[in-house]
C-alpha cells in the first residue's frame, strides 16, 4: 500500500514519458502483488476452513471499488477540472489501507498458521 501510495504520489509530478513509464511499472508491479497479498492474509489469518467463506464475502466489494474508482474518480474530474484532488484522495486511501494493514492482528485462538489452538 505505500509503495501505492508513493506511486500516486509521483503521478502526481508527472511531467513526461520517463516519469510516467516509471510511475506505470510501480503502480503495476505493486498492484499484482498486492492482490495475492490479500489472499494469504484471508487464508493465514482465517484458516482455510473459512478462506472460502470470507473470500467470497469480500470480493464483490473488491470488484465493486475497482468499477466505481474510475467512475468516482471521472465525476470529480468532471466537477473539479483537474485530477489532483481525485489522487490527493486516492493516496490518503492508501495511506489508510497501510495503517490498517500494519495495525490488524489474527483473530483471538489462531496461531501464525491459521489454526485455532
């Protein structure tokens, strides 16, 4: 998620090819590896009794934020004329995916496996 959020950022200073090239790749690399990441933090932190279960539950919300992301971020170009505010909102999301991330603990009885002791 920061590296998300440091990717944004530098879009926001995008001002030629190389920037923006370099801006794609991080964003990019980051963003695959992130998606695999939420998978093993669902199967250590639930188990894989419930792995299942939870994902599937969370993946229309997933899919839903990734629809309505461009479609909010078009409406607040459209009311504000620019997308520095859509960014500035993007990365403080980010910023506070991290600091949820860095702050979220196992459920109460599960080991660093996923299984309840």
């Amino acid at each position: 998620m920061l590296i998300s959020a440091g990717a944004v950022a530098l879009l926001t200073q995008v001002n030629g090819a190389v920037t923006a090239y370099i801006f794609a790749v991080l964003f990019g690399l980051n963003a695959r590896g992130a998606a695999v990441l939420t998978q093993i933090l669902l199967a250590r932190y639930f188990g894989r009794r419930s792995y299942g279960a939870i994902s599937s539950v969370l993946d229309p919300f997933h899919k839903g934020g990734l629809g309505l992301g461009a479609f909010f971020a078009g409406m607040v170009f459209d009311s504000a004329g620019n997308y520095q505010t859509i960014f500035a909102i993007f990365l403080a999301n980010y910023l506070v995916s991290a600091l949820l991330i860095f702050l979220a603990r196992p459920p109460v009885g599960r080991t660093r496996e996923g299984i309840m002791e």
